[in-house]
C-alpha cells in the first residue's frame, strides 16, 4: 500500500514537473512569437539599428547637393539638368515601397532590410561612377528605391514590437537617424567639394555597408510571413493605393507632403540664397544647413518628451485615441510657418546672415516634429497596416516632393524666391484649420470608414 502510495507521488511529481516545463517553453515561444513580450533592451536595440539605417539614406542623398554645379561642369550639362538629380532619388523614394511593402509581408522584414542596404551601396557605387548624366539618374533612382527600405518598414518594425502609449520616442529614436542625415551630408558635401574639388557622390557608398552587416549580426525577424507570395503580392501591392481613398489616410498624407515638400524646396533654395544674398562659398553653403538641423533636433526631442505625455494625459482613464497625436502637429504647423516667413522676409544682404537662419531653425523645428506627428499617427491608426500605410505615404509624398522641388525653379523665374516662400508661409498656416478638423472629427471618420475591410475588399 505504501509503495503504491509513492508511486502515485512520484507520478504527480513528474506530471507537475513536465506541465511546469511545458508552460515554461510555451512561455518562451510566447515572448519569440509576440514580439511586443520581448525584453525592452532587445526592442530599443532593434529601434537603434533601424535608425542607424534611416541615417545612411538620406545622407547618401544630401551629400550630393553641394556638388550640384561640380556635377554640371564633370559630365558637360546645365546646373539646372545636373540639379534633377535631387528629385530623381526622391521619386525613387515613392516608386520603392510599392514593392517593400509586400515582399516585407512574404519574406519577413530582415532579409528586405538586408538586400535593400546592399543595393543602396551599389547604388551609390554606380553614382560615383556614373560616365553620363542618363547613368547618373539611373543610378540615382536606384538608390533611391533601395534607400525607402528604413522609411517603409521602420513604421511597420515600431508597430511590430513596441506598445502604444511608447510610439512616439521609438519614433523620435528612429527619426534621430533620418534627421543628421540631411544635416551633415550638405556640410560634408560642401567641404568635399571646396577640398577635394570632386563631387561627394563618390564617398557615400563608405556609409552602406555598416548597416547590412549590423542587422544581420543583431536584429532578430519581429515580422514573419504567414501566407503564399503569389496571394499576398496579388493582394497587398494595392494596399497602399486602397488607402489614398481614406478620407483620413489621404488628408494627413497630402499634409505630410505638402511638408516635406517644402523640405526639400529648402534643401535647394538655401545654399542659393546665401550663394546670392550673402556671397558664401561652397564649405559655407553647407554648414548653413545645421540651422535647420539644430530646429529638427528641437523638433525631434520636444515630439519625444512630449508626444507620449499629451496622449496619457488627454486620455486619462479614457481608450488612448490616434487623435491625442494631433495637437502637438498643431502647434508645429504654426512654428514651421512662422520660421519660413522669417526666413523668407530677412534673408538679404542688408539683414545678418544669422537672422535667416535663426528663421531656420524654427522652421526645423515645426517640419520634424509634424513629420513624425504624422507617421505616429497612421500607425495608431491601424498598426497592424503600419506598413502599407507608410507605403501609402511614400506614394503621395515623395512625388509631391519631386515635383515641387523641380518646379520652385521654374517658378522662381516669374517670382522671386522671396515671394515664393511667402506663398509657402501662408500655405503651410493654412494647413492649420484641416488638423483641427481631424483632431475634432477624427472619432467619428474613424467609425463612418472602416479601414480593414477596405484594405480586404
């Protein structure tokens, strides 16, 4: 009786010990599966190296546009073809999405970060060797497909693992990198040309190659695939497209791109303005940018202290809605329009230099933080679309970009660039009112449109 009775014991001992072992493995493959159950170093460290790699694309870009005239003179074209550069590399921003989107959704994230970043430095290879002004814009484009990789899956990779009410510094974390690229690639590119007297393209591909090699030794796949390549690139190259016709998706897209337009238009007119106001050389040209680098900076970490806290707070016990991202994207509208009209009414050689750029660096400001206002937004939206919806903003603004940037020197043929970006001031205050709309009406869009059954039908 009592051998039986042991028995028994040992029975239940080694079932309770085989149960506690099976929910410690299903535990474990709990927290691999879900990757917002990862610990909080292996999140921020996947965050960190996403935005080291949102830091080489545009880098590799803005380097190029001090050499502009450099470029002209080497390959015997007129600075304002050699200039077409600029916007070809965006419109490679628009055209790459379309298919990092859904090959992301077939193959997981890592292997497209991976092949995009090694394309982007062959890219850049081809720039620098470019023997014509045609191979250059091929080469560009290319690059510029490649490099939407971050941009694109940086949104769906934050929604992946990193919990709402936190979005908005994984954000600000990823847009550190996106932020010093455009900075110290002018700088860069200036010094390089007045030293070297050779265009930088040549030196972007150095920046390539860390990032392939940093994500294949550290990040871990937070994004499996779970359906057939055929059936999902049939279905989910359209997601984007679908999207435009969100009243919502499409508002704060056209906001987004009228924004980053005048980002670029800056990255242009700068340099010329204090080339013809100011008499500055090429190495100055360059440096001048880091006024509006200093507002991103301002624009970036006040988004990241802040955008978390308005949430919390205007939500207080209540569901945290995407809309509590809208205020803070408010008051940068304001600042980015009040900035360019600074910028615009002082830039002459009667006024310091310094004033301009003091315009500058609120206008930073305002457009940073409305750019990832804008980003966190969508992803509050919808996060299990988060991709598709930066997708869908690829598609609207970087086009929009392109060619804004290519026709503001048109336009400043039959205006000055003075009353150019006067009228961009204005525009930009006029964003104000439809933000507010959608931070007042955004609940009741929300309800009338249903999202996933669009993005399904």
């Amino acid at each position: 009786m009592r051998n039986s009775l042991n028995i028994e014991q040992i029975a239940l001992t080694t079932d309770s010990d085989n149960n506690e072992e099976h929910l410690h493995l299903d535990t474990e493959r709990l927290e691999y599966t879900d990757p917002k159950n990862w610990p909080t170093k292996k999140k921020w460290t996947h965050i960190l190296i996403v935005a080291s790699m949102t830091m080489s694309t545009p880098l590799a870009s803005a380097i190029h546009t001090p050499a502009l005239e450099q470029v002209a003179i080497e390959l015997s074209v007129d600075e304002s073809v050699a200039s077409l550069s600029v916007p070809t590399y965006v419109l490679g921003f628009a055209t790459g999405p379309l298919l990092i989107a859904p090959l992301s959704k077939v193959f997981g994230r890592l292997p497209i970060y991976n092949t995009c970043n090694l394309l982007l430095m062959l890219g850049n290879v081809g720039c620098a060797l470019a023997p014509d002004m045609g191979w250059l814009l091929v080469f560009r484009f290319l690059a510029g497909c490649a490099g939407a990789s971050p941009i694109t899956q940086g949104s769906g990779t934050i929604a992946d693992i990193i919990e709402k009410e936190k979005r908005g510094r994984a954000v600000a974390l990823v847009a550190f990198g996106s932020l010093w690229g455009p900075m110290l690639g002018p700088a860069a590119g200036g010094r390089i040309v007045e030293t070297k007297h050779q265009q930088p393209t040549s030196t972007a591909p150095l920046v390539g190659p860390k990032s392939p090699l940093l994500s294949s030794l550290h990040r871990d796949d937070a994004h499996q695939p779970e359906v057939s390549l055929f059936r999902l690139l049939c279905k989910a190259v359209g997601a984007p497209f679908r999207l435009t016709c969100q009243p919502i998706f499409f508002t704060v897209a056209a906001i987004s791109a009228f924004f980053y337009s005048l980002q670029i238009f800056l990255y242009v007119d700068i340099p010329k303005t204090y080339k013809t106001q100011y008499s500055f050389p090429p190495s100055k040209q360059g440096l001048v940018f880091l006024g509006t680098g200093i507002g991103m900076t301002m624009g970036l970490l006040t988004f990241g202290l802040f955008s978390d806290q308005i949430m919390i707070r205007l939500a207080g016990t209540g569901p945290r809605k995407p809309e509590y991202r809208l205020p803070l994207m408010m008051i940068s509208t304001f600042l980015a329009s009040f900035g360019l009209a600074t910028y615009a009414l002082t830039a002459s050689p009667s006024v310091t230099w310094i004033i301009p750029i003091i315009g500058n660096v609120v206008t930073g400001a305002g457009l940073y933080s409305i750019s990832m206002s804008a980003a966190t937004y969508l992803i509050d939206l919808s996060p299990e679309w988060a991709v598709d919806s930066a997708a869908m903003l690829s598609i609207v603004r970087f086009p929009t970009g392109a060619v804004v940037s290519a026709l503001s020197e048109k336009i400043v043929v039959i205006v000055s660039r003075t009353v150019l970006k006067e009228i961009f001031a204005a525009a930009a205050l006029g964003a104000l009112p439809v933000i507010y709309v959608l931070y007042k009406k955004g609940g009741v869009l929300r309800a009338k449109y249903s999202i996933v059954s669009k993005i399904d039908g």
